[in-house]
C-alpha cells in the first residue's frame, strides 16, 4: 500500500514535469548545448571558449539539481513510514517550505526561466505533499480536514500565481515573501546551535547538501539568466545555510554523538 502511493507520487512527478514547457527561447542538442555553442565545440573544435563551457556546465549542473531533486526527500519518507512516525518533523515548518517553493515556481514561470534553473523546486513540492499525507496516515491527532485544509490553501493562495493569472506585481511581492520564510525557516536553527554551542541532530549532509545547493543554484542562475529577487534569494541562502555549514565545523566537538565517538577513541 504504502509503496504503491510512493510510485504514484513519482509517476505524477514525472508526467508534472514533462508537462511544464520550458519556455526559453535558447534552441538545444543534446540538453546542455545550446545550437551555438554546440557548433563552438564539435564543428569548430573550438574547447576554449570560456563563455561557452560555463554555459555549457551550468546547465548540466542545473539539470543535475533537478534531477537529484526527485530523490531528495525520499530518505525521509521511507523514514517515516518505516518508524510509522513523523515524530520530530513540524507541519507548520512544512507548510511554510512547501509555500516558498510554490512562490518561487510561480515567480519562474513567470520570468519564463527554463525548467533547469527551479526544477528542483517542483520536486519537492510533490515530495512535502507527500509527507504530509503522510502526517494524516501517521501523525496522533491529525485529522483528514487539516489535510484538506492544507492542500485548498496552497491551491486557493498559489493556484492564480501558478496558472500566471495574478497581478504582476504579486510575482516579486511572492519573493520578498520568499525571503521572510527562508529566514525565518533557518533562523531559529542558527539561534539554537548558537545557544547549545552543538548542531544537535542536524545531519551533517543534509547541512551539505542544502549549502552546495544554494551555491550551485547561485552559479546557474548568474550564467544564466540572472535576475534580482531570484539572486537576492540565493544569496539569503548561501548566507544562512553557509552560518549552519560554519557552526558545524565550529562546534563538531561538541556534538553528542560525535564527542562521544572521539572520547572512545582517545581511551
Ligand atoms: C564563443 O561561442 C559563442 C557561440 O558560438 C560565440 O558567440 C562567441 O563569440 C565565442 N567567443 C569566443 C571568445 O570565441
């Protein structure tokens, strides 16, 4: 049962993405090429061209976040369903990501970016809506009317910036929003480690994954189609993700797990 609803999941994923056109005007070969570029390399042999080979790498790096992306979450929910618990995990904290992640597809889709450069965005979306089903199938006290609540919402608030039916002001407005909630996601983390002097449970790669992220994300986006609150987001998060990545390596000595591991070693 459970298995069948995580193939379903993917196969929506999947056809999702297959769905949303990329509107770049770029013409490709080959996914990572554009048609100028792809001739700069194989017909004029030309391997030099710098502005060629960050474009070139930009793209497949892009395309790799996107496809990573599918998976991203999927620990977590075998997790879940393994321990029959979302113990630990915050609705709300959810909620908030999921928002921020809509906003930012929206925004895109919008700015007609390719589907390269916030991918990964729609993935996960797929994969908190999931998790939260999942809150409803295991969570104590959770009943099927939150759940509902909770997807009309997202449907109600976000369904006009998706379907590119709402003001065009809302778009950048949908940024700055962006911007308080990532903030406001990552704040209390920092806050915490700073007061514990220990990173606690955060899992060191998930730290990694969520920096190296950002800071591809930074580098496709500037080669590629660069744009103020898009940029301005990733900065924000190369920046607080960047703080957790620092307190982890500040504090490793600190941590419970790890401390322990070391004063065995010592023995
Ligand atoms: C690099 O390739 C692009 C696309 O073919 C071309 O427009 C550009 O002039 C090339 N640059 C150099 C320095 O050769």
């Amino acid at each position: 049962m459970n298995k069948s609803i995580l193939v379903l999941a993917i196969l929506i994923c999947t056809a999702m993405a297959a769905g949303i056109k990329t509107p770049d005007t770029r013409k490709y070969k080959f996914i990572f090429f554009t048609e100028e570029c792809f001739d700069t390399f194989f017909v004029q042999k030309d391997f030099a061209n710098v502005s060629c080979i960050k474009f070139t790498l930009s793209k497949a790096l892009g395309t790799g976040i996107v496809v990573f992306s599918t998976i991203l979450k999927v620990p977590q929910i075998i997790k879940i369903v393994k321990n029959k618990s979302v113990e630990g995990l915050s609705f709300p904290a959810l909620i908030s990501e999921t928002f921020l992640y809509f906003f930012t597809v929206s925004y895109n889709l919008f700015k007609q970016n390719s589907f390269s450069l916030y991918g990964e965005n729609v993935f996960i979306i797929f994969q908190n809506i999931v998790i939260m089903a999942l809150f409803y199938v295991y969570g104590k006290n959770f009943s099927i009317a939150k759940l509902f609540t909770t997807y009309i919402l997202f449907g109600v608030v976000v369904g006009p910036l998706l379907l590119q039916i709402a003001p065009t002001k809302l778009y950048d407005f949908a940024m700055i929003i962006n911007i308080v909630l990532f903030f406001f996601g990552r704040a209390p983390q920092i806050y915490s480690n700073f007061k514990n002097k220990s990173t606690g449970q955060l899992a060191a790669i998930t730290v990694l994954l969520n920096l190296s992220g950002c800071v591809a994300r930074t580098f496709t986006v500037l080669t590629e189609a660069p744009d103020f609150f898009v940029l301005l987001n990733n900065f924000e998060a190369v920046i607080l993700n960047g703080t957790i990545f620092a307190q982890l390596l500040i504090y490793w000595k600190n941590t419970p797990a790890r401390a322990h591991h070391s004063a065995k070693k010592n023995q």
